[in-house]
C-alpha cells in the first residue's frame, strides 16, 4: 500500500519553479529517504505535504486520499518533525505536547496517557514539567519529535531531526527513528549527514532543482554509478588552491575538500593518480594518505549534482 | 473545542509573560498615580471663597435705585457678599488697588458703576453676576413701576425669596477629580493597547515555528484565527478590569452606578483594537505593522487625552485639533464614559459600542479575507 503518493506536483513561486513537475511514491512500512541540497526543493515538497503551501498543481495523497479532498483524514494520520524546533518555549514539555495532541481530537485519560508515552518515547519522561528554554538542544530536538508523534500518525516526516545536537541525542533519535518504524510508522527523513540515511533509510529518492534526480535503495542507487571513482587523499594542511589545480586534470569530475581530506571523483576507467599525486607534490602538498573508495551515496549525489549535500 | 483549547493556551502563554503583563498592568497605573497627583488642582472642582467685602458709594440721584439697592444688599449679605459705605474723603477705586476690598460699585442717576482691580478673578466675576441679576431685576421693576405701580411693593417689600445667588454647575451631579479623570482615560488606553498584542498574534506563531504544528494538525485557519483572538481578547479584558478594580479600591477612583455597562463599553473597545491589530499585522510587514501599531496606539492616546486633557491644560480646539481628536478611539470611549460614570446618561454608551464593533467587523473582515488566501498562517 502506498502510504505517500505524489503526482506531477509543480510549486511556483512568481517565475520560479521550487517543484518541479515532481512524482513520488512512499511504501507503507518504509524509512524513505529525501536527499538534496540547500534550495534543491525538498523543504518546500515537506511543506506541500504538511498543507503549508497549496500546490500550484498536480495533487498528493496520504493513504490514498487526495490531502486537498480529505484534509482531516489525511492531517490526522501525519506527523510532521519540522527543521525549525516547534515549540512553545514557556510551555513545558508535557504542555507542549498535551496541545499539540489535543488539536488531533484526543481528550482525558486517553490524552494524558498518549502525552506520557510521547514524551517517555523520547526520554524526556523525567522533564514533563521542564520548560524548553532550560533544555539542550537535543533535548528540545526531542521534545519536537514527541509533539509530532503522540497522536500516533501513520506516516511521520522529520525535516533534519538531528541538526545541531550531541552524538548521545542524535543516537537516541535514529533510535528512535527505527523503534518508530518497527511499531509500524511509514517515515520520510531528510538530513544533511549522509552516513544517518545510509544507516536507517530502506530507499530514498534524490531532488535536485526541484526534480526527482534519482529514486531506489541504496544498492540501486549506487549500482546506477559504474563509471566513478572516489579518491581520497588527506593532507597535512589544505589549501583551497589546490582544488583548481585538480579539477584540470583530466578524468576529474569533481573535487571537494573537507578539513584536510580532499575527495577527488574521477572516471572509473581513466588512470590518473599518478597525475594527482604529482599536481599536489607540484604544489607542496605534505600527503599523509591516499585511498580509493567504493562508491557510496555520496559518490552518488555529487555524480549526480554536482554537488556535495552539505553545499 | 480546538478553539477554546487555542484560547486557552494564549492565555496560558500570556500570564506566563511576566514582564510584558507587568507593562500592561504596572504601566498605566503608575501613570494613573503620577498625573493623578501631579495635575490634581487642575481637575479641583471646588474653591473656597470668604467674605466678599465690596465699597460702595450711592449719590442718591435715582432714590429708586437706592431703595432697592438696599433691599438687595441686605438679601446678598446673608451669601456672603457685604457692601460698605464709602467714608468720605477716601477715594474708593483707590481702596480696591489696594486690595482692601474686593471691588467698588457706585450707585449714580444713570445706574450702577463697577470698579475692580481684577477682572479675572472669582470673587468679582460673583460679584458682578450678582449686580447683573439685580440690575436686570430693577429694570423689570422699573417698568412694572411705570405701568402698573400699585405692583412696585414686589420690589421693594423687603422679601426674601429674591434668589441673586444661584448655585448652577455644568455637571451638577459629579465632576472627575484627576484620578477619576486618569482612571478612565487609562483604563481606554489599556483597551487600545490591545491592538499592539494582537499585532503579534499570528507573526510569534509564525517565528517560533508552531505556524507550522498548527496549519498541519486536522483544523481549519478558522479556529487558529479566533482561537487566538478569543484568548487575546480575554487578556486584554483581564487587564482592563484589572485596572478598573485596581483604580476603584486602591485609588478611590469615581466609575459611578453602571459598572456594567462600563465593562461593555471597555469591552468593545477591546474587540475593536485587537481586531485593528490583526488586520494591520496582516495587511503589513511585521517590523511595519509593529510600527504602525505603535504609532496608533500612541497617537491615540496622546489625542484621546490620556496624558492630559487639552481643555483642562488650556490648549485651544482648533477645528483641525478637534477633527484629530475626534478621531481617537480612546476619545470616543473616554467621552462616553463620562457620560455614563458622571452623568448617568447611559445612552452615550451605544453610538461608541456600534462603531468599535463596526470597525472591529470590517477589520476581522479583512484579515479574515486575506488570512483565506494566503498560504499557511
């Protein structure tokens, strides 16, 4: 059953397209991810989705209602974990998701028993009268995804869960991502750490100006890339110079540097490390390892954009 | 329901909100308490005045006039006001610049001349309020005498109903002290200020992301709009009669028998700022409507006399000053309290209750409007 269904769904803004004639489907029981740069589409395709914005055209379905027909229905089986903490700061945690839950129609017991998981869920049970003003980021990161889930939606979006907080609260929500998918939860998770969807997602599509770019698992997705490979050479120090100079070698795709390690894309078939090595030696560039990779997502999305997912 | 629960959240929110309830409270009754105290003789109703010691010299040549001229000064004495003969070799007008009397009349053939060192001042103006009734009265005589002198007894039979001192006021019931006075016209600019918060009503959802819970979970923008306003509206009430209560027990501030009615008054004031509110919040920008809204409520405040009354402090209406006056909603509703509060008149009430409640439906009209076609909040 396709939990998600979207079809041919355009979003303009005046002259600029942000959705661009986009189709997609989500599968009940999937934790799908939703790759893409800053500005490729995917926020404004969450807002679509969330009801924020209307469609300029084509139509999306939740559950095989169309959102636009069956607003209620379909806004009831949803849960949204938004980029941005939703929050009210000067509410306290068990306030925060007793109103958020209370919109979806629940009511006494059923509504305070339904806060406590929500909030046990996310291991805040010891902070239900804690104010988020007092929390750490993780913990109000959280407190946004026990507000999203307690009303028990069918499928659940999380916009970049695990922006900005510790290891310790980002394990606790791919955690909690996977517990939620086993209890039956369809989730769309987008993120900018590419290692987190490669570990949790079951299949993922990319978008790239507003486009879907590339759909499958991660297996297929990788399959699609036969005819690149990643160098990666890390450095003593980095210098942003010599990013120009290897991008001039033949056979190099694409070049990018993080810290001290460059990853250098190159055509499978061509033969070009030794040209690498000697345009850095050229350069002075103090060389503390060279590896060749497999190809991963990464790879993927950078032959496929041009561009890397934090960019 | 989800309304109420909105309501209820708001209000929740907005008690929390220590500092800015501490403004909206605090704020107007200290400014009540400072211009209470500071402008009170200005808004002093009563002035206490002595004996009127007045000269007066009679040349005898109209004996008419000299005999009722006796009767009279002998009623107006029991009020206060007493005549004394010119002795003479003293030159009268010269005993007034002195001060030594309030005021010096000669009693001549061509009638009743009035001498004083100040024109302004209270106990001449009594005076010669006083001469003018008697003068106006004499003439009556005079004529009565001539057409009919078998009736001149009436004006010379030493009676003493003759009434020369009649004590009238503009407001015979009540006049506001200042605190009364500031009572009123800050408890209007409190329900005014109801238009700043609603201004942010919608826009602090919007900054602090729960726009976007709340356009997601299974309701309509309608409730989100008038859950809000509901919650908005019953804090700003809450201020108002806070501030009502507050003026009335800890000041002693004067908000007459019709309570009420009163509160109804203030109330629509209320719906109609945070209306005013909503639709600019809605129609502008952010920083602009904040802006906006500032400058209303201020202007407002400012033309509605809440800081002072521009009678009492002397400024002269103009025409153009009294069109922009009359264009404060804190006039209007100060104006009609007064009415109710001092005068009874109870009535005044309902031409300001139908325009705030007009105003506030074309207002919610338009954001309403423009809330439908807009996408999200």
């Amino acid at each position: 059953m396709n939990v998600l269904e979207i079809r041919e769904l355009t979003k303009k803004f005046g002259e600029f397209i942000a959705v661009d004639n986009m189709s997609l489907t989500v599968r009940e029981g999937e934790i799908f991810g939703f790759l893409g740069a800053n500005g490729a589409g995917k926020s404004t395709t969450i807002n679509l989705i969330a009801s924020l914005l209307r469609p300029s055209s084509g139509d999306i379905r939740i559950l095989d209602r169309d959102i636009a027909k069956h607003s209620r229905f379909t806004k009831m089986n949803l849960g949204i974990v938004p980029q941005d903490l939703a929050i009210y700061k000067d509410m306290t945690a068990y306030e925060n998701v007793s109103f958020f839950t209370g919109l979806y129609g629940l009511r006494g017991a059923e509504l305070r028993e339904r806060t406590e998981e929500a909030l046990k869920f996310v291991g805040l049970e010891d902070k239900m009268k804690g104010y988020p003003k007092n929390f750490s980021g993780g913990m109000k990161r959280r407190l946004n995804i026990a507000c999203a889930i307690a009303h028990r939606p069918k499928l659940i979006i999380m916009d970049e869960p695990t922006v900005g907080i510790d290891p310790h609260s980002r394990n606790y929500i791919l955690n909690s991502v996977r517990k939620l998918n086993e209890m039956g939860c369809t989730i769309i998770y987008t993120s900018h750490y590419m290692e987190e969807v490669e570990e949790i997602c079951s299949r993922l599509a990319i978008i790239d100006h507003g486009k879907i770019i590339a759909e499958g698992t991660k297996e297929q997705l990788v399959a699609t890339i036969t005819d690149v490979k990643e160098i990666r050479i890390e450095l003593k120090k980095g210098s942003d110079n010599l990013l120009g100079i290897l991008r001039g070698i033949p056979g190099v795709r694409n070049v990018d540097m993080k810290e001290q390690t460059i990853r250098i894309f190159c055509d499978l078939e061509v033969d070009n490390l030794g040209l690498i090595l000697k345009a850095l030696i050229d350069q002075d560039a103090d060389i503390r390892s060279v590896e060749e990779q497999e190809p991963n997502l990464e790879t993927v999305f950078l032959t496929l954009t041009g561009r890397t997912l934090r960019d | 329901m989800n309304i109420l629960r909105i309501a209820c959240k708001e209000l929740l929110q907005d008690l929390r909100d220590r500092w800015t309830l501490i403004f909206m409270l605090a704020f107007p009754i200290v400014l009540m308490m400072i211009l209470g105290f500071a402008l009170g003789n200005a808004f002093e109703s009563t002035q206490t005045i002595d004996k009127i010691h007045v000269l007066m010299k009679d040349t005898g040549e109209n004996k008419a006039l000299s005999e009722g001229f006796s009767v009279f000064s002998a009623e107006v004495s029991k009020s206060g006001i007493l005549f004394e003969e010119l002795k003479p070799g003293v030159d009268g007008k010269e005993e007034v610049r002195k001060g030594k009397y309030a005021d010096y009349v000669e009693l001549t053939g061509n009638g009743i001349l009035l001498y004083s060192s100040n024109f302004i001042k209270l106990e001449h103006q009594i005076l010669q309020g006083t001469l003018t009734a008697f003068a106006e009265k004499f003439k009556v005589g005079s004529t009565i005498a001539m057409l009919q002198p078998d009736q001149m007894e009436v004006l010379t039979s030493g009676s003493t109903d003759h009434n020369y001192i009649q004590e009238t006021s503009l407001i015979p019931n009540r006049k506001p002290g200042a605190i009364d006075y500031y009572a009123l016209a800050m408890t209007a600019v409190v329900a005014l200020w109801g238009a700043m918060s609603a201004g942010q009503l919608i826009t602090t959802e919007i900054r602090q992301g729960t726009a976007y819970r709340l356009v997601s979970a299974p309701i309509n923008k309608g409730e989100i709009f008038a859950g809000k306003v509901l919650g908005n509206l019953v804090v700003n009430m809450l201020c108002v009669v806070i501030i009502i209560f507050f003026s009335k027990y800890a000041f002693g501030a004067y908000w007459g028998d019709h309570l009420s009615v009163v509160i109804l008054l203030l109330l629509s004031q209320v719906i109609m700022a945070v209306s005013l509110g909503l639709a600019v919040s809605y129609i502008f920008q952010e920083a602009a409507s904040r802006a906006i809204l500032l400058i209303i409520t201020q202007l407002g405040a400012v033309f509605g006399g809440a800081y002072f009354p521009f009678e009492e402090a002397g400024i002269e209406m103009t025409r153009l000053l009294k069109f922009i006056v009359g264009l404060s909603p804190v006039h209007w509703t100060n104006s009609a309290l007064t009415g109710i509060v001092y005068r009874n008149e109870i009535w005044e009430a309902w031409p300001v209750f139908t325009v705030n409640i007009g105003l506030a439906a074309v207002m919610l009209t338009i954001a309403a409007l423009i809330m439908r076609r807009k996408e999200g909040l």
